[in-house]
C-alpha cells in the first residue's frame, strides 16, 4: 500500500500522469487495500477503517515482489548450466530496467 499516489514516478512523468487523471475525474486511493469488488463497487479497508467506493469501472494498479530463485540456481549450477536472474524475478521495478536487463544479459550468453 502507498501512502501517495505516483511516488515511484520521476517528477516530469508524475506531474503529467496526475495532469491527465485529474482533467479525467478519475478518483485515487491510497494506502488502502481492496477487500471486496462486487456489482456495486469496491469496498477498501483504510487506516480509517473499511468504505465501499460506488463505481463502475475498476484499475488496481498492484505492486509486485520478486521471488526466491536460489534453489533453482543451485539446481542450474549443480547441472552445470548458467543461470542468470534478470527483471522482476531479481527485483520488482519499471518495465524499462527490466526490459534492459534482460537485453544486456542475452548479450553476455
């Protein structure tokens, strides 16, 4: 849960993505986790406690974490093949670092 809305962003991109939702109308909650979506809306639970949000359409934008690879590079080494942890699977961030990673490791194979 984020405290602010964009705080991973660089200062440029942030100001023109909160420009375009703003003149969009579209609603943002942070520091809240989605409970329950149903026909009605969404129903949050905030530090404040649980409300139900009407709408009619739904974005979750979602963080992600990376997982423990260690046993299977451990696997990969004892078989002798080379074994490389690139993009979410070494840590969660941008699509674009990921995307780099992922090129400068094809090109060390």
């Amino acid at each position: 849960m984020k405290d602010k809305a964009g705080e991973d962003l660089g200062m440029l991109r942030k100001i023109a993505v909160m420009q375009k939702l703003g003149g969009e109308s579209v609603g943002i909650i942070t520091s809240a986790r989605c409970i329950e979506i149903n026909e009605t809306g969404v129903v949050v639970e905030t530090p404040e406690g649980k409300e139900t949000v009407a709408c009619d359409c739904v974005v979750l934008a979602v963080g992600s974490a990376s997982r423990d690879s260690s046993a299977l590079k451990e696997a990969s080494e004892k078989a002798g093949a080379d074994f490389f942890v690139i993009g979410d699977a070494k840590r969660a961030r941008r699509a674009i670092d990921a995307i780099a990673e992922g090129f400068d490791t094809a090109r060390l194979v």
